[in-house]
C-alpha cells in the first residue's frame, strides 16, 4: 500500500473519535450553555431566550449561597488537610522505615474505592445521633472513650456540616497526595542531600532548605487535582447525607445541580449551576493545562 | 539511645496512621462477618463471636443482578475503549499530520471538564437515539468519554518507540495496520495493562454517569448500594457487607495489581 493510502486511513482512524469528543464534550458544553440562558422547565425543553436571569436568580438563591460557601470551607479544609498529612506521611515513608511498602499500600488503598463504598461506611461512623443511648460510630468511641465533649453532630451541624465530609475526602485522597510526594522526595538526587550533610546540616534543615523548596511543583500539581475534585465533589456527599444533610447543611454545587435537574425538573436553572462548576473548574485548571501541554506535546 | 527514641516516635506515626485508614475497613468487615442476631449499633465496634455470612447472604441476594451489571458494563466498556485508544494514540504519535498536535491538545480538553456540564445534553441525546436506561447506553458513554485518557497513555507509550522501528517495516513492506499489528500492539502490552486496570477500576466505581442514565434493572452496583444505603428498610450491617461486595473487585486489583494501578492513577488523575 502507498504511504499516501495510509496517510489518509491514519485520519480515518480517528475521526470516529474526534467527532465524537467535538460532539460529546464541545458540542454540548455549548448546548448546556444555551440551555442556561432558556426558559426550560419541566421535561419538554423550552429554548426561549431569557439572557443571565438564571445566573441571576442562582446568586438570590439562599441554597445556592449555601452551596458556594461550602465549596468554599470545603476545598481549603480538604487541601489543608491533605496536604499537609500528604507530605508528613512522605517525609516518614522517607525515613526507610521497615516495612515501608505494607504501609504505602495501607494509606494508598482508598483510592482504589469507590465513594459510594466508602460513603456507606462512613455515614455510619459519622452518625449524627447524639442522644447517649443512640450513639454510634465515631460518637460512640468518644463516648467510651470518656471524651464525651467531642460528640459531634457530624454533617448535620448547621454551621460546619461541610467540614464533616472532608474527613472521609482526606481519608480517601490523602494517601494518593502521600504517593505524589514521595515520588518527588525520591527524584532528589542524594548527592545533593549528602552534600548538605558533609556539610554539617541537620536532617531537620536539609528538609527545610533542599527537601521542601524541591517540592513546589509536586504541591502545585497536587493542588490543582485536589483542588478539581473537591470543586465537583458529588458521589461522596450524596452517598453520606443523601440529600445535603439538615437545611443544606452539607450541600455542595453538584448535588444541587442534580436535584435540581434530574428531581427538580428545572433544566434551566440546572445547566446554569452547571456552567459555574465549570467555570470554577476552568479558572483552576486552564492555565495549568495549557502550560503543561505545551511541555507534553513537545516531547 | 538518641536514634531509637526518634525510630519509636517513627513507627508510632507511621501505625497510627494505618489504624486510621484501616479503621473503616475495620467497622466493615466486623459488621459484615456478624451473625444477625448480635448486630447492633451499641457494639458495632465489637469483634463478631464468629465468622457468619448472614449478612453478605442477603447483600449478595439484593445486589447479585447489579454486580453483573457493573462486571458486564466494565469489562465491555475497558475493552472498547483500550481499543480505541490504543489506535488514536499509535496515529497521533506515529503518522502526524498537519495539526495533529493541536487536535491532541483539542481533545485531551475533554479529560479535565467536569461531567455535570454535558450531563443535560447527554440524557436528551441518549433518549434521542433510545439508549436512555439501557446498560448499553452507558457502556457507549464511557467509552467516549475515555477516549482522552485512553489516547493519551497510549500515545506517550508509542512516542518512545523508536520511528527507526516503524520505518524499517515499512521498507519490508508493512503498511499502516501491518505496523500496528506486528510491531506497536506487541509492544503495547504494557500499556494496555495499565489503562485496563484504570479503565476498569473507574468504570466499576462510578456513579453520576450511571445514576443518570440507567434504569433500575440496569443499575450497576455503585447505584444499587446507593439505594440499599437510602432506604429505610435495609439493614445497616445488609449495607455494609453490600458495600464490602462492591468494593472487594477493585480492592482485589488493587491488591494484586497495585503498581499498574498506580501508573494510571498518576496518568488519569484529573479525569472528570
């Protein structure tokens, strides 16, 4: 066969695909857009134009309002959180400890779960019932445990049920942050670090000031993949409260958009909350991919 | 002395940590290897008085067609979907075209949107085309919506294979599909490897596409467990083991096949 016949059978390969991901992906963004500036309600769409009137009406909204402050508490809590058990896990991991791969394994392991699975679990351990004869899981540790000041109403707490479900996020992706930077503590040289020793550095300031700076870029990435999660967050929240916890409680943009769509029937307002989780999303992703695949087409 | 103070503090932290991820697998399988009779939430976190599997029995019982559902759906879906990605990723890296890069670029965009924001869209389009409901429709779905991940293991993988091989069967007379058979798919095993098992993995563990666009008797399990954990009616020590079912595929994987998993991990972790 001529190259030329394989020039064009290699396009016709794949095609199928990039149709479909124009369709599928730009297509329908596009659609959801023009579904969030319609009047559509109920199952039968109504395309008529009502301009930024849903967008409007999303920013009244006292749920919504809800639901951006608690992304809001969420994402800082959960990054804070795995972060930082992230990287301390990494530095002990790093201490060549025996048995260093069981526990890898051990604080990796959620990953491979799904939040449903886990969401089952922990909505039992983080039971909101507080009443002494109807504790459990958690409370109930506390409990025996004679630390009865720490019972908590969990995700149900009008205030701060949304910090509630960062405990079983960070359980989930803690590790995953631990897997990250121990990959990046083990890609310095340990010459460099030997260096530092002959030198007369402590093992607390080769941490400090060659470990640590090496490590910017791991925390950046591991910021904007965590960062991507919990600004979609949706399986575990739904798997734990069902329907957002009390009054909103622990309510967060997707699940919003879900009831409101797919219970609801408000496919406007639905594809207008939509398009601000992607916009979120945009904002925190954009520019990072656009600066990475310059670097991944290149090679 | 100094030195094994600090390595006792070391692996101090180092097992509490385990016990804390270890504990809800704790509550799971003590629940779930309880007899009937001694459930209860004041002992939950009790050891059970022996192994029963009354609990899994009737999981098993509930979740039995949606297991099959999930397995169906993921070994179809991961195969498909290896396939496909597999011949995008061996054209965009060894027949380059004019704009080749930016198409790649183009699509790997379609990795990183979050799903709600074609969710409307897609259920209008699977009801057009009579997939809505159907364990088909949602094989369909994540099929498409893997061809980034998929394109872009694959295409890493076959850039580091040296051009020199593929032109060398193309002197011997090899053509496009010659060369993928008989040099890169050999190759490739590998890769297909990984985006198996992350393939897989992701497709028996998720939910929004699933609980969108399936109807009850093709609820994967991810759906299943769901509803289980939402009525009012089942057991929590019934939900439990369901869940340990649901889990145990992946967690198996995960077991035996941990460092390919990992591989993916690092590759798809900003997918959807």
């Amino acid at each position: 066969m001529s190259i030329r016949k394989d020039r064009l059978l290699a396009i016709i390969l794949i095609s199928p695909s990039v149709l479909a991901i124009a369709i599928f992906v730009y297509g329908f963004i596009a659609w959801t857009a023009r579904a969030a500036v319609s009047a559509w309600e109920g199952l039968l769409p109504d395309y008529t134009f009502v301009g930024f009137s849903n967008f409007a009406t999303l920013l009244r909204d006292p749920r919504f309002r809800i639901d951006m402050r608690n992304t809001a508490i969420f994402t800082c809590l959960f990054l804070g959180a795995c972060l930082s058990i992230g990287l301390i896990l990494a530095i002990l991991l790093d201490q060549r400890a025996r048995g260093e791969g069981l526990f890898r394994n051990i604080y990796l392991f959620p990953m491979a779960i799904s939040f449903i699975v886990t969401g089952v679990v922990w909505r039992w351990l983080l039971n909101p019932a507080t009443a002494v004869e109807r504790l459990s899981g958690i409370n109930l540790l506390f409990h025996q445990a004679g630390l009865d000041f720490l019972i908590s109403k969990w995700y149900t707490h009008p205030k701060l049920g949304i910090a509630a479900i960062v405990i079983p996020a960070t359980w989930q992706m803690s590790g995953f942050t631990m897997a990250l930077y121990l990959a990046g503590v083990r890609s310095i040289p340990d010459e460099l670090r030997e260096a530092a020793r002959v030198d007369g550095a402590s093992e607390l300031q080769i941490y400090r000031h060659i470990v640590l700076p090496m490590l910017k870029a791991v925390t950046l990435s591991a910021v904007i993949i965590l960062g991507h999660i919990s600004l979609k967050i949706f399986d575990l929240v739904m798997a734990i409260t069902q329907e957002g916890g009390q009054g909103y409680s622990a309510d967060v943009p997707a699940l919003n958009m879900w009831y409101t769509t797919f219970r609801a029937l408000r496919f406007a307002r639905g594809s207008a909350i939509a398009i601000v989780i992607l916009l979120t999303i945009a904002v925190l992703t954009v520019p990072y991919l656009l600066y990475t695949m310059r670097t991944e087409v290149e090679r | 002395m100094k030195r094994r103070v600090t390595r006792s503090i070391l692996y101090v932290l180092l097992i509490a940590a385990a016990m804390f991820y270890l504990m809800p697998i704790y509550v799971l399988l003590v629940t779930s290897f309880k007899s009937f009779q001694e459930v209860n939430l004041a002992t939950m976190w009790r050891l059970p008085s022996g192994i029963y599997v009354d609990n899994f029995a009737a999981a098993f019982e509930k979740l039995a067609p949606n297991l099959y559902n999930s397995l169906s759906l993921s070994v179809t879906a991961t195969i498909l979907s290896a396939i496909l990605g597999s011949l995008n990723g061996y054209v965009l890296s060894k027949w380059k075209f004019r704009g080749s890069d930016l198409l790649f670029t183009t699509m790997l965009f379609g990795m990183f949107i979050p799903y709600q924001s074609i969710l409307i869209p897609l259920v209008r389009f699977m009801q057009t085309i009579g997939l809505y409901g159907k364990l088909w429709g949602l094989v369909l779905v994540h099929v498409i919506y893997s061809i980034p991940i998929t394109t872009l293991i694959f295409r890493n993988y076959y850039a580091s294979v040296p051009t020199e091989m593929v032109e060398a069967a193309h002197i011997d007379g090899a053509g496009l599909l010659g060369i993928y058979r008989y040099v890169m798919l050999p190759l490739a095993i590998p890769s297909f490897v990984v985006v198996i098992i992350w393939q897989f993995t992701s497709i028996w563990n998720e939910f929004l596409f699933a609980v969108t666009l399936t109807s009850p008797s093709f609820w994967p399990v991810t759906v299943a467990l769901q509803n289980l954990a939402g009525s009012q009616i089942v057991e929590w020590n019934v939900q439990m083991a369901g869940a340990f079912l649901a889990a145990l595929p992946t967690l198996l994987i995960y077991v035996f096949l941990g460092r390919f998993f990992l591989r993916g991990l690092m590759a798809g972790a900003l997918k959807g």
